[in-house]
C-alpha cells in the first residue's frame, strides 16, 4: 500500500516539475568568418561593381564564403543573357538576395518568359533592372497568371508587353490573389479595360485591397453615382479604399459643422473626390477662408470644390489680394470666375493680371508678393547690446565714452536711425517660430 502510494506522489511530482530554470536555451547563431566576409566583400566589389555604401548595404543582406558558387552563377547567368555590367551592377545593389537564388529555378526560366512577352533581350534587361523585384515572385503562382489578365484587358500581347515595358512594377505591387480577384470583379461591373489598366498602373495598392473590402468600396461608390468610365471613379476608389470608415464619418460630421448637408457633401465628393484625404486642419482652414472671408455659401462651394484643392498660402489668398486691390482701383473688367483664376498657371496669372496693370494699379505688385509669403519684418526696437554687436562686429571704432551732454556716441548712432527693415524669403513649411528665429538670426549677423 506504501510503495503504491510513493510511486503515485513520485509520478505526480515528476509531471508536476518545471525543468526550465535548470535548463539553457541555447540558439543557434550563424558565425560569419573574417575570411567568409573578406570574400563576399571583394566578390560584391569585382563581379558586381559594388562600392561605398551600396555595398555596405549589400554585405548586410547576403551571407556566402568561397565554397558557395551560387553568386558566380547568378551573376553568369545575367551576362549570358546579355546584361551588361551597370545593369547588374543596379540589379544587385536594389536586390542584393538575389545572389542566394537558384539561378536555373528562380532566374533563368522568368527571364526566359519575360523574353517570350517582350520579344526582345534589350527589353526584358530594361525591365528587370527597372524592378529586379519581379524575379523573386512565383513564375506559375504569380507571373504567369497576372500576365495572361493583363492579355485579356489589353486583348493582345504585344499590347500587353508595352505595358509592361511602360509600367513594370505592376509584376510585382499586385497580389495574385486579391488582385486578380478584383479584377475579375471590376470586369463583371462592365469597367473599361482603359479604366482597369490606369487602376493596375497608378493605384496599384487599391487592386492588392483584400477582395471584400474592394467589392463593399466599388459598390458604394456605384450607390453614390459615380460613371465608372470616368476618372473620378478612380479617384473614388482610390480614397475609399485608402480611408477607414470612421474617418469618413469624422470628415462628414467636420463638413456639417460648418453646414454642409448630406447632399452637398456627396456633391462636393463626386466632383471633388480627394477633398476627403485633406487633414482635417486643412479643411478647417480652407473652409474658414471661403465661407467666412470670401462669404461663399455651402452650395456654392460643393459646386465648385476643386478651389479646395490649391493651396492657400501659396496659390488662393495671393490671387485673392490682387483681386482685391484691382477691384477697388476698379481697373479691371475681367469677368472670369475665381475657380478659373485659380486654376491658371502662375505664368498666365501674372501676365493677365499684374503685368497688365502694374503701371496703373502699383501696388499690385507688392500685393501679390507681400501675400505669396514673402515675410517684411520690421525691428521696432533698437536694444544697446545689439548695436553694440552690430557695431563690432562690422569692425567700426566707435567712441563708447560719455561727452560732455551725457550721451554716449552709441546713443547718438541709436537716436540717429531709422525702423530697420528687409524682405526674406522662407523655404514652404516654415512655420511662425521659424521664420523669427531666422530673422534673428540674420540680425545678429548685421
């Protein structure tokens, strides 16, 4: 009964014991030589024309000795297909891992199929040394199926390989699940292959979207009227699919604080779809000029919301103060619309309205440079210590004793002078802070 009873305490005990404070968790590390570093250094150096940083860079990422003969052939395999140096050179320092590949797996049948698609070496050499990145997907899995897609919007493959010659980053930025499933979604709906093809070629993030998230956003902007043969569907789905939901809704209840309706914001969306991935700061300063300053109506800006697009310190409020100034001399009977001024060329602008009236409206001149950021900082007080500065450090021999009235020659060069002033002109992103200091800074050095 005892010994019984001792082997079930001993048993529960040994399941019960925690080993591993008694025991060291070793891992494995893989030991790079000094020899081993010393070769893939010279190798990245003389066969693939590697040097400074980029080969720093590489050395990083690739790990092969002297008895690895892997490198030499991925590097051979490039030459005979017709690669000159500078491309190889390229190719290794965007992917060095390449040197770690199988050559006759991974390489040299999709080089084989790109030739067979572009018809021509010096095509297929371009095209993987604009994006070396194609040879690391799968040829059956990814390349294969993404190309024939490509041929059946295109309708041709000599259509396809100049798009592929134009674009070649598409092989890879497009994820052969989701995409091709997006695709086929977009080609169900009756979307133009022009269409799909922009989506494939500039917003190649939107078709990689997980498929039901693609289908719910293309369905709602078909809900909101969109033509899906326009470029404000893909403008559409270019934000919707970049936007979380809730950030939507955060933007719409911004927008109906300042009285816009629901209408009036899918109004201004349809025409406008990109207004919705302005920060919210921006939107709020936008709205505050336009509705408040300019006095416009919510309507009237839903209708016209590509002024929301430009920017106000550099575009909007300069063309707004020679407006100004033009409207009061009254010396300008142009009728165009301020959505159309805005949407000039800084060249035609001036041209139109500066250059055409500067000998009859002169100031016209320092309004529009006075608001396009120029700053004109004026120093209204004159501290001792700083003319003292300015005075020696420009070298002048300046008589620092009391005469005989009690001034100091310092106080006679203060009395002396006027406000001092200058234009400087700051770099865009300058903020208020910065653009005192950098005067400041200017000033001590006077």
């Amino acid at each position: 009964m005892l010994v019984c009873l001792y082997k079930s305490q001993l048993q529960t005990l040994i399941l019960n014991l925690n080993l591993r404070p008694f025991v060291r968790n070793y891992r494995t590390k893989r030991i790079i030589t000094t020899d081993s570093s010393e070769f893939r250094n010279s190798f990245l150096k003389k066969q693939c024309g590697l040097s400074g940083k980029s080969l720093i860079r590489a050395s990083k990422h690739v790990n092969f000795d002297s008895s690895n003969q892997r490198p030499h052939s991925v590097v051979n395999i490039f030459r005979i297909f017709g690669f000159p140096p500078s491309n190889i050179t390229k190719i290794i320092t965007r992917y060095p891992r390449i040197l770690q590949c199988y050559p006759h797996k991974a390489i040299q049948p999709k080089l084989d199929f790109l030739l067979s698609i572009l018809a021509s070496q010096s095509d297929v050499v371009d095209t993987v040394t604009r994006n070396p990145f194609i040879l690391e997907r799968s040829l059956d899995n990814h390349l294969i199926p993404f190309v024939n897609q490509l041929k059946c919007l295109t309708g041709c493959y000599p259509s396809t390989a100049a798009f592929l010659k134009c674009n070649p980053v598409v092989l890879t930025k497009n994820n052969s699940e989701s995409s091709m499933l997006n695709i086929k979604f977009l080609v169900t709906l009756g979307v133009p292959s022009s269409q799909i093809l922009k989506v494939l070629k500039m917003y190649g993030h939107a078709s990689t979207t997980p498929h039901d998230r693609f289908r719910d956003v293309v369905l709602k902007i078909m809900d909101m009227g969109f033509d899906l043969s326009s470029s404000y569907f893909l403008h559409a789905l270019r934000t919707l699919t970049f936007m979380e939901d809730s950030t939507w809704e955060s933007k719409c209840v911004l927008l109906k604080s300042f009285g816009f309706s629901d209408q009036e914001i899918l109004f201004m969306f349809k025409r406008l779809p990109q207004v919705m991935c302005f920060s919210e700061k921006a939107i709020i300063m936008k709205l505050e000029f336009f509705l408040n300053k300019l006095q416009w109506t919510t309507f009237r800006l839903s209708s016209n919301p590509g002024v929301l697009a430009y920017s106000l310190e550099k575009r909007t409020i300069p063309r707004c103060y020679v407006l100004q100034a033009l409207v009061l001399k009254s010396s300008s009977n142009e009728s165009y619309s301020l959505s159309t001024i805005l949407s000039w060329s800084d060249r035609r602008f001036i041209e139109y309205f500066v250059t055409a009236y500067k000998d009859e409206v002169p100031e016209i001149m320092e309004a529009y440079k006075g608001s396009n950021g120029l700053a004109c900082l004026k120093l209204l007080k004159w501290d001792d210590e700083f003319a003292v500065s300015a005075l020696q450090r420009g070298k002048e021999n300046v008589d620092l004793s009391v005469s005989g009235n009690g001034e100091t020659e310092l106080r006679k060069f203060k009395r002396g002078q006027n406000g001092l002033s200058f234009t400087m002109s700051f770099l865009r992103g300058y903020g208020a802070q910065k653009k005192v200091k950098a005067w400041m800074d200017e000033f001590q050095k006077l």
